[in-house]
C-alpha cells in the first residue's frame, strides 16, 4: 500500500484528502484534527485492528500510559482496516530506552487479559511479506528465509522462559514509546500478545547488536527493568526468530523502493554468512 491508495481510503472514511501523513510502514497514520487515522494494509489484519482497539480500552482501564482508541470500533473501508485514535501532545523530547523498560514493568506486572490476547506469532507475517515482496528479491532468498523461519519456530516452542509469561507488548522498541509532558506513553499497540515476556526484552538486546545502540543505554535499559534476557538461555533463539522476521518485514517494500532492496540484501547475507556483527539500519 503506497501513501496514493491510503489517502484514497482516508477519503473514503469521511477523512479530508490532505491529512498530514505522520508514518507509512504497516500501517498508514493520519493527523486529522484531534485524532490519528490508521489504514491497514489489508482485509485480513481487520482482526489485528479489533483487537488493537480493545487493548486500547483495557490499558485505559488498567491505568497503563498508552495511546487510546478515540472511538471503540475498526471500520472495513475499500478493503483495508481503519481506526481512530486520541492525538498525542507533541513530543517534549526523544524517547530513551529506560522510558521503554519503565513502562514495560508495568505491562509486564500485568495479569490476564480481559481481551483474548493471541500468542506473539513473531515469525506468522513472514509468508505475507515474503509473497509481497514477488520478484523483487531472489527466490533463493526467500526459500532460505522460509526455512529458517520453520526451523527458529520449532525451536522457540520448545523455550523454558525464566519469567512468567502473560501480557507483552510485542514490538518493544523506543519508537513505540511517545514522551509527552506526562510522561512516557506507548503507542502502537497492534502486535499486543500473550506470550513469554522474554519477547518484548530480547528487541533491545538485538537492537544493541544489529542497530547501534550504544551498549551504555542497553544497560541503562537493563537497570531499569531489572534483569537483563542474554543471561538466559533461550535469548539466542528468539534473537534469531526475530532477526528471519525482521528481514522478511523489509522485503515487502523491495518492489517499490530501492533503499529496502539494498538492506534485505545486506540483512539476508549477513544472516546466510552467520555475522551478527553486521551493522542492520532501520527502516
């Protein structure tokens, strides 16, 4: 989905045409006024978009810092979901990785969800991507990544965590978290799952080894939360698990954009070349 056919659904949905465009990744967020309009990018995430509303609802009620659903549903327009969220004050300075472990205590101290949460199917949107991804990348590529995805989910189902599993957020990066004059707030609540709590800790320790974080904020991270997830076994594997998503995640822009071509490529020989050295750049 290109930021054309978004406004297109942005239209659709009652919203003006020349809404200032605030992200396009999986989803397309809208400002419009007081609120944030999300477009998915297809029929089949409208669950994701339910769910990520109720999530909304139950943090609120949980008194969690999370961005709130401004109204309680997820409309299907022209075949691609769309909610609606409160606006967030602007920004009053970047967001650190201790913000993120603060507000991962109290997510993490969370029990049960009244919402059914799914488990954290870090590697389900793999296929999805790979297959967006078409002819833009080489098909021994995408075969590689295939296997490696079957292999790191048999692995990571076999897992004996040393946290009590429940509520996680899922996509724990500092991206997600929005410090506005309260406070931190986390924001992008669509990959909340019930799963090992380890998920949410292993993002930072992988965005200290493939993305530059400076190992002093890793650690500042680390004090804040508590425990650091590389002194536990199973960090290797959902390391890696994460590393065959993230790869998959870009390829599905490579048919449009040559920048997400040349960093699947640098991602995908890094992992074939077993070099967990190699310096991965967000996207």
């Amino acid at each position: 989905m290109d930021e054309a056919r978004a406004r297109k659904v942005l239209v659709a949905a009652g919203e003006p045409a020349d809404a200032p465009l605030l992200a396009l990744g999986e989803n397309a967020v809208f400002a419009s006024g007081d609120t944030v309009v999300k477009v998915g990018r297809s029929a089949e995430l409208l669950a994701r978009a339910e769910r990520e509303v109720a999530v909304g609802a139950w943090l609120a009620g949980a008194g969690v810092p999370a961005v709130r659903p401004a109204e309680p549903v997820a409309h299907l327009v022209e075949g691609h979901p769309v909610t609606r969220w409160e606006r967030l004050p602007e920004a009053v300075r970047p967001a650190a990785p201790e913000d993120l472990a603060e507000l991962l205590r109290l997510v993490h101290a969370l029990p049960a969800a009244p919402v059914e949460l799914p488990r954290r199917e870090l590697l389900g949107g793999v296929e999805r991507w790979l297959r967006l991804a078409g002819d833009a990348v080489d098909p021994a590529d995408a075969a590689y990544l295939r296997d490696r995805r079957d292999g790191f989910a048999e692995a990571a189902g076999a897992l004996t965590p040393r946290l009590t599993p429940g509520p996680i957020h899922g996509d724990a990066l500092t991206r997600n978290v929005h410090i506005g004059p309260d406070g931190p707030v986390l924001v992008d609540l669509e990959t909340f799952s019930a799963d090992l709590r380890e998920h949410d800790l292993v993002v930072m320790a992988l965005a200290r080894d493939r993305y530059g974080l400076a190992p002093e904020a890793y650690d500042g991270f680390t004090r804040v939360y508590g425990w650091d997830v590389r002194e536990w076994e199973g960090c290797g594997v959902l390391r890696g698990a994460r590393e065959t998503a993230s790869c998959a995640w870009v390829a599905q822009h490579a048919p449009a954009n040559p920048r997400a071509r040349e960093e699947f490529a640098r991602r995908v020989a890094s992992l074939r070349e077993d070099r967990p050295e190699v310096r991965w750049y967000p996207f």
